[in-house]
C-alpha cells in the first residue's frame, strides 16, 4: 500500500550526485512524481536539500533565502572549476603562509561583495549555460557577469598546516553566492591562489541537518510505514499569519479574495504574502495581503 505525501522532506544529500539526481531517486522510493528541489548544490557538496512533496512544490518560490555552510579551503592549489574536483592549472605549496594575513584576507568578505560566479556553473550567458562555454573554451573571465552577494558570516572553524594549508570556514550567506569563487578569491587575495576542498550545506531556504535524512534513512522510514513529512509551511514562519473565520475560509478556498476586516485577530497585517489558516489553525495556503483584502496566490486544499 503506498500513501500520497504533501509536504517537505529535508535530504542530507550524500557527494558525486546532483539535485535532480536527489529528486528522481525521491521519486522511485516515494513512487511520486509531483516533487521538486529548492536550490542546486554542487555534485561534490554534501548537506541540506529541501525537496518539496505533493503540493507544497507549489510553495518552494516562498521559502526564505538564506543558506550556510561548512567550507574547507585548500591554499596552493588552483583549478578551472574552482573546486578540488576541476583541472589543476596552478600548483604552488605554500607552508609559511600565516594564518594571520589569512584571517586578515577572510574578513573582507564578510557584508555585501561583488562576485564573479565560477566558470563552471548552470548561470545562463546569451541564452547558454557557462559549464557548457567553458567546456568549448568559449568563455573568459571578462565574459562571466559579476553580481552582489551578501555574507552575513564568516567565520573561523580550523587551520591545518603543511605544503598546501586548509582553512575550515563556516559561512552564512544569502542566495546566489558561490562558495567557490570565494575560495579562489581569498587564493588570489593572498598570492597563492585556492580551491574548494570540501563543502556541506548546514542551512537552506529554513531547513537545517537536524531535520534532514539520508536516503537509507527514508528507505528505513518507509519500510516501516513511519516516514512523516515535514508540514507544507514548514521554512514558512517568517511571513505573518492570518486566522480566518469559517465562512470566510471556505470563500478563500474557492478562490475569492476575503476582507481585511475578515481574521479573527484583526491586527494591523502588512501588505506582501502572508500564510492563511482556518480558524482551527490549519495551513491552507498562501495570499497577498493588499488594499482589496487578501487575494489567494497558493490554494492548497481548493474547493471547487
């Protein structure tokens, strides 16, 4: 007997796959096909990946941005992917470098920065992925557009010293950013150039490794008829939420907009998107609050 899941299911994604690898092998096990991921992570990474189940794919564009991470920073060594898994084109031991001038380089990281995105990545140029350009040797540095990222935090975690040192490095960030061209940024920032040695997501879009399972660990929950998703508003709690009485409810539900005078706690709500409940404080879905009141955008439970 196979059950119909609507929620999210937190993947600690294991290394040498991809996001939409994660997503099909979700599938087979769950035998669903309505599922989707909440952000890329690299093949080489390890960590959280939000997977969407049912119809909470639907919600996956509300999720909030911020991600972190767990960085090793390998210094010497320079690749054309900007990560331990590229073609070395630079090798320079380094042993003395101090981990002084190293703290000192890392802190410029941290706040708003401008980013050149690695030249193996999905970033779309005239309509081509640049993995593919680069793969051609159609692309140079001065081709890649740069961007803003914001770090919130990065901070020590380690330092191992020998001919090529490794700095471990927690990072917080929000989307877009790639830890990888801060890896070769602090290489060139230095004078010895650096790659990415390792990386695992601890945080993303409000799931973190607590709530995440390995795939044997949702095979195992299967097996034993245990698996629980994690609820459709979960990574939702940051946008405010609105009660709604009964009748009111079932309006929404069919796709009418309700008044603002319409919640049972009828505090001062902002206008943007907010998260509808009935009045038992079941999630139903998704609106934007505006001067008409509060228009449905995500009806998860419809009635028609």
């Amino acid at each position: 007997m196979f059950y119909m899941f609507n929620g999210f299911i937190s993947i600690d994604k294991p290394p040498e796959i991809t996001a939409h690898d994660c997503v099909s092998k979700l599938r087979k096990l769950l035998k669903q096909k309505k599922i989707g991921h909440g952000g890329t992570l690299d093949p080489m990474a390890t960590g959280v990946l939000p997977i969407a189940v049912g119809n909470a794919t639907r919600l996956l564009r509300f999720l909030p941005d911020g991600k972190a991470y767990n960085a090793k920073i390998r210094f010497g060594i320079v690749t054309n992917t900007d990560d331990i898994t590229g073609e070395v084109i630079s090798d320079r031991p380094c042993p003395h470098l101090p981990l002084a001038e190293v703290e000192q380089a890392l802190a410029c990281f941290q706040g708003k920065i401008i980013q050149r995105p690695p030249a193996f990545s999905a970033i779309q140029v005239n309509g081509q992925r640049l993995y593919d350009l680069a793969r051609r040797g159609e692309i140079t540095e001065s081709d890649i557009p740069t961007r803003s990222v914001e770090i919130t935090e990065i901070r020590l975690l380690g330092w191992t010293l020998g001919d090529y040192p490794e700095l471990d490095v927690a990072i917080a960030c929000g989307g877009g950013t790639y830890i990888r061209s801060i890896a070769r940024d602090l290489g060139e920032k230095l004078g010895y150039g650096a790659t990415l040695s390792s990386l695992r997501r601890t945080l993303s879009n409000g799931f973190d490794l607590n709530s995440s399972l390995s795939f044997e660990q949702v095979d195992a929950l299967l097996r034993s008829h245990s698996l629980e998703v994690l609820a459709p508003d979960r990574g939702l709690h940051f946008l405010p939420k609105v009660i709604l009485k009964e009748e009111d409810s079932k309006r929404w539900r069919m796709g009418q907009t309700v008044s603002r005078q319409s919640p049972l706690h009828n505090e001062d709500i902002p206008s943007g998107y907010v998260r509808i409940c009935d009045a038992e404080q079941n999630f139903l879905g998704i609106s934007e609050a505006n001067d008409n009141g509060f228009q449905p955008i995500v009806v998860l439970y419809p009635i028609n």
